[in-house]
C-alpha cells in the first residue's frame, strides 16, 4: 500500500471537514457566573487607592507647611520668648526646689 | 453607542467583569471551531472553550494590545486545545480492528484504485479523525495546523510558543508517527 499516497488523501479528507463554529445557548452567560469573583480585589484595590490618596495628601501638606516655615521664619526675639517660656515650663519645679533651699 | 475592544479590554481590567461579556459573544464561535478540530464529544468542545475563556479572563492583563485581541486569544485556545490532549491520551492504543464497514469499504477501493478514491466521503473523514486520536499531542497539533488548517511554521511557532525550529522538528516526526500508524492497518486485509 502506497503510504505516503493514502496520508495524502486522509488529509485531504480532513481539510474537507471544516468544523462548525456553533456557540451553545447563551454560552457567555455561563462564562460570566464562572468569572472568579473580584470583590475582595476591588476592595483591597479600594484600600491601596486611598492608602496612597492619604500618602500624596501628606507629602502635599508636608511641603507646604516647610514652605511656610522656609519663608516665614518667625522673628528672633518671639522664638526665644517661645523656648525661654518653654524652658521655664519644664523646669518650673527644679527652679521651686533651688529656691526653697 | 457599541464600544471598542480596546474600551472593553480596559474596563475589564479596571474591575468591570460585565465588560468581558460581548468579547465573548464575537470571539466564541471562533474558540469552539479550534477545539473541535481536537475533541470529538460536544461535552469537551465546551470544557475547551470554558476553559479557554477563563485563562483569558484571569490572563487579560498580559495583553498588551501590540497584537489584535484574537491573535492572543487565538493563541491560548490552541494552548489550551494542546493541554487538552496531554490529559486526554486514552484512545491512543486502540487497535483498527473496530474499523466500520464504509471505513473498510473507502480502504479496500483506496488499495484496487488509489486515484478514483474521493477524499471527500464521511468514510475517509471519519479513518482520518480515528487517526488523528492516536497520534501523540504534539503531533496531532502539528498535523492538524499545519496539514489540515495549512499554516506556516512562524504562525505555528506563535501559536503554540514554540520555536521555528521546534515546530519543524516536530512536524517531521509527526508526518513519521502518522505514516508508522497508517503502516499499522490490518496487514492482512489491506496490505
């Protein structure tokens, strides 16, 4: 039997054999309710969105509050007022001991 | 207004799973006509298919767009057909002595007149699809993209990630395994 010439004419048998492309009934539909549902990812998606909204916000406030502080230094004599108050503050109650000794 | 895959493609991988429903209404027609050319029972064209657009749904975000969407969804229905015959190799023993009678018929006329044989009977379709189920899964899928769909190596190398030279070792062996298999019809009634 001539091999070669019967492999010829199967795959000539199969070429005529072009397959139906018939979709079963609402064949999708199936597919939608296999989807693998993405709830918990929106809502680790959600939570990454606002932990960076949150991120961004701060760098901006960060930035701008170093902005006010760069080119608005407040006077001399105020800052000193302000530690010298602050000192006083912390250190009001060794100040009472030395001055009842 | 209907909107573009691309539109489609993108509110899919934004979260709207909705979105992926008319991709599969185009392309399915497309995807159950590559698996029947590798499963035969209706049950697994659509064990194929199902599993062919889940991959594609899960896989969405490696599509980059450099290529048409049915390209790539080509590409892994044909993956997923060939994953298909690697689980499924259960009829690959099977021995010819169940050939049907117009089976018998088409060989016997093939042996006395080999040049007035139609190829086109459901005799030879069906020995042709017998044939093909005992051929291993690379050949099978060698055969079946390059001799019955008539496909150039470089487009088989892309569908089934292959390289060039691969496919064309394995279209070798495959066109060898088919001709060993044809060499193993009844000897005695046929040769």
């Amino acid at each position: 039997m001539n091999l070669a010439e019967l492999q010829k004419k199967l795959i000539a048998a199969a070429r005529t054999n072009t397959p139906g492309d018939g979709v079963p009934y609402a064949f999708e539909k199936r597919i939608m309710a296999l989807l693998p549902s993405r709830t918990t990812t929106d809502n680790l998606v959600l939570w990454a969105r606002g932990l960076w909204q949150a991120a961004a916000s701060s760098v901006a406030i960060a930035l701008m509050l170093g902005a006010w502080v760069f080119f608005n230094p407040t006077s001399g004599a105020n800052a000193s007022d302000l530690s010298q108050n602050f000192e006083n503050t912390l250190l009001a109650a060794v100040d009472q001991n030395l001055q009842t000794q | 207004m209907e909107r573009t895959e691309a539109e489609l493609i993108s509110a899919v991988l934004k979260g709207n799973a909705a979105s992926f429903e008319p991709l599969v209404q185009k392309y399915s027609p497309r995807v159950f006509s590559t698996a029947r050319r590798y499963a035969r029972r209706e049950s697994e064209v659509e064990d194929i298919a199902q599993e062919a657009w889940l991959k594609a749904f899960k896989k969405l975000g490696s599509f980059r767009g450099e290529a048409p969407f049915e390209h790539w969804l080509m590409r892994l229905t044909v993956r997923t057909c060939y994953d298909f015959l690697r689980r499924h190799q259960r009829n690959r023993e099977s021995a010819f002595s169940d050939l049907t009678e117009p089976e018998s018929d088409w060989l016997e006329h093939f042996m006395t007149q080999p040049e007035a044989v139609s190829e086109n009977t459901d005799a030879a379709r069906l020995l042709v699809a017998r044939i093909l189920e005992r051929l291993s899964p690379p050949a099978r899928l060698i055969i079946t993209l390059l001799e019955i769909e008539d496909r150039s190596v470089k487009e088989i190398a892309a569908l089934t990630g292959w390289s060039v030279p691969l496919v064309k070792v394995r279209a070798f062996r495959a066109r060898a395994e088919m001709r060993k298999i044809l060499a193993k019809l009844p000897k005695d009634k046929y040769l």
